[in-house]
C-alpha cells in the first residue's frame, strides 16, 4: 500500500464514501479531503426543485471542490498519503445527468476555466449499493438537505456511476460491494478490504466477501 500515495472513494449518496475515507485516513496517517455537502446554500433547493437550482448547484460544488484540490496539492510536503471522498470527474458526471444543454454548455466552459491541473489518484474505491439500501441509509441519517432526495432521482444517479466507471480507466479501480459489508463498525470486513487493497493486481478489482 505504500505506493498508493492518493486514494479517492466514491459512490453515489448514502453509499458511505466520507465514512470510509475518514477510517482509511485514520489507518494511514493520511491527510483527508472530504466534501461538504451541507455548505453548498442550493443543495437542498435542489431536491425540491431540481430545474431552478441545478445550474447554481453544480457550480458551488465545483468551486468547493476545485479550491479542495488545491489544498490538497499543498498538503503533500507534510503526508505522503492523501485520501479524498470524491474525484473531480463526479463533476461532471452530475453536470449530465442535471443540465439542460444550453446549461451544460456554459458548465463545462467554466469547468474549463477553474479547474487545476490535477494528479490522478492513484487508487480509486468505488463503493457500490442498490437504491434501496441507498435511500434506507440516507433516511437513517437524517440529513435535513437530503430529505428531498427522491428514489428517480436516485436511480439515476446510480445509473450514472455504473456508466462511468464502466468507461474510466485513469488508474486503477477497487469496486465494493458496500450493501454486503460494514466498513466501518466491522473490524473484519475493514481488514478484509485492507487486504484486498494491500494484493491489488491490474488496473481493476472487486470487492465482494458474500460471493
């Protein structure tokens, strides 16, 4: 694992990718880059009136994440591992699945403009579950600008992420079954995917104790 200098989780909402990160940071001593959902002011308009917000949205989550990198570069003279809950791409993955052409248009020219020169990671775990565990865990946690997140939009959503991780082959890819295992209060199922990270071979694996 020591060559994994930068580790990405993602996944789409509830799927548990800050949870995980927070404990792989803490295993390694790593310095963490976490998003913060709850800072963008049009997040919640969204879920309820997703045509009116998306745009503005969008772009507070891209300038959130941009300036995130950035500290993230920093930080590399002082923690020689770095683990993110999210990559840049999932900018525009989301930007896709919301925009309207003429807003998407606009979108990627400022994405165009903002965005830094960023390295790859150099694994990415992608934490994968069905909608219904999904929405089961984003009720369970009770976040007041989630409570609009309706199960279409969340079928989506995860339509989109089997999608591009079907295509992406920047660096390599861990995919986990996470509606099968607790990575966060199961010590065994923590240090079975330790493992699993620690024998990585090629460019993609999986991550799926019950089978």
């Amino acid at each position: 694992m020591s060559t994994l200098g930068y580790i990405a989780v993602e996944g789409p909402i509830g799927v548990g990718k800050t949870s995980l990160a927070r404990r792989l940071a803490d295993t390694l001593g790593a310095a963490t880059v976490f998003e913060e959902a709850e800072a963008n002011p049009f997040l919640e308009r969204f879920y309820t009136a997703p045509r009116e917000a998306a745009l503005p949205a969008q772009l507070s989550f891209l300038f959130q994440r941009t300036r995130k990198l950035e500290a993230l570069a920093q930080a590399d003279m002082f923690h020689p591992v770095r683990v993110a809950d999210f990559m840049l791409e999932k900018d525009l993955l989301f930007a896709e699945l919301t925009l309207d052409d003429s807003e998407l248009a606009l979108y990627h020219e400022v994405y165009r403009r903002v965005t830094p020169q960023v390295a790859h990671p150099d694994l990415v775990i992608y934490l994968q579950a069905p909608v219904e565990v999904l929405m089961r865990r984003i009720a369970r946690r009770g976040r007041a600008f989630e409570r609009g997140v309706n199960r279409d939009y969340l079928e989506q959503v995860v339509a989109a992420y089997t999608q591009f991780f079907h295509h992406y082959n920047q660096t390599r890819v861990l995919i986990v079954n996470a509606a099968t295992v607790n990575l966060v209060d199961d010590d065994a199922d923590y240090a079975r995917l330790l493992e699993q990270i620690r024998t990585l071979r090629g460019n993609r694996a999986y991550f799926n104790p019950e089978m």
